[in-house]
C-alpha cells in the first residue's frame, strides 16, 4: 500500500530537517523569526512537493528551496528594519553567548560566523553549502550557478577570509 503524500512529506521532512534548521539559524538571529522562517520553508516545501522531480536528491531539492525562502525572508526584513530605523549590524548566527568562547578554536569559530553574517545572501548560502561538504557539482544545482562560478567564488571567498583571520588574531593559524 502506497503511503499518502502527507505521510511521504512529513518523513521527507523528519529526515532532512537538519537543512532546514541551518539554513533557519543562518538567516535569523532570534527565535521568533527563526519560527517564521521555519514555517514558511515548511510551506514553500509542502507547496513544491509535487512539482519535485526526482532525478535530484531531496537534499538538494530542500536546499534549493529553504535558501530561497530564506533570502527572500531576509531581504524582507532587512527593508523593513532599515525603514523603521531598526536594523543594526549585530550577528546574524549566533547559537552561543559571548562569553562560551574560551579557545582559540571557538574564537576562530565566531570570527567565522561573523564573516558569513557579513557576507551578501548568495555569498553566505554558498559558504553554508561548502561548510556542508557538499560538492561543487550539488552547490551548483542548488543555487543555480555554474560549477566553475562555484569554484571562483569559493576560492575568493577563502581569501577574502583568511584576510580577516589575519586581520583579527595575532595568533591564529590555519587548521590542517
């Protein structure tokens, strides 16, 4: 007996749900935009769901998805904090107090995410991808771009950072 198409959604959705709650923490620093964001990605899945075509994994399909929903939730916001005089340049992702972070590691994590907060939303759902250890191939059809565009776009992206990891901390080498 073929399962119905709530029933075939809903494990879809229980067995990819870390994507969303990336993806979610990503874009949203407080807890009741990350329950908007949560729900409309949920929506926009549900909505989608019979157009999904299965040549591609479900990862990838949600992936697609859930970044879209959420640069458009993102954008949104950002409009209207900057009309209404609210919007300021604090973390974006941030799952920790300020002060749990005592090592050099954790110091090197934060520097991280303060970089992917700054950066624009194709630059900061590309690093989300690549921190993933999704293939280039997979990032391409994510988000639309080609595999080279991703390749020149990651390359920079690592420059760009270790600049800042060597702007912001005396110590601080590169992990191997």
């Amino acid at each position: 007996m073929k399962a119905s198409k709530e029933d075939e959604f809903l494990t879809t959705l229980d067995k990819h749900k870390k994507i969303i709650y990336k993806v979610v923490n990503s874009y949203c620093k407080n807890k009741d935009d990350r329950n908007d964001l949560e729900q409309e990605i949920i929506i926009q899945l549900w909505n989608s769901f019979d157009k999904y075509n299965p040549e591609f994994k479900y990862s990838t399909w949600m992936y697609r998805i859930a970044l879209n929903v959420a640069i458009s939730f993102y954008r949104k916001e950002k409009k209207w904090f900057a009309r209404n005089d609210y919007f300021n340049e604090e973390l974006i992702y941030s799952t920790t107090e300020e002060n749990e972070y005592d090592t050099a590691l954790d110091h090197n994590i934060r520097l991280l995410h303060e970089f992917i907060n700054h950066l624009n939303e194709l630059n900061k759902a590309l690093m989300l991808l690549y921190l993933e250890d999704k293939p280039y191939e997979e990032i391409a059809e994510i988000l639309g771009i080609t595999k080279t565009n991703v390749a020149t776009k990651i390359s920079r992206l690592k420059r760009k950072l270790y600049k800042e990891f060597q702007k912001n901390t005396q110590s601080w080498k590169p992990l191997n």
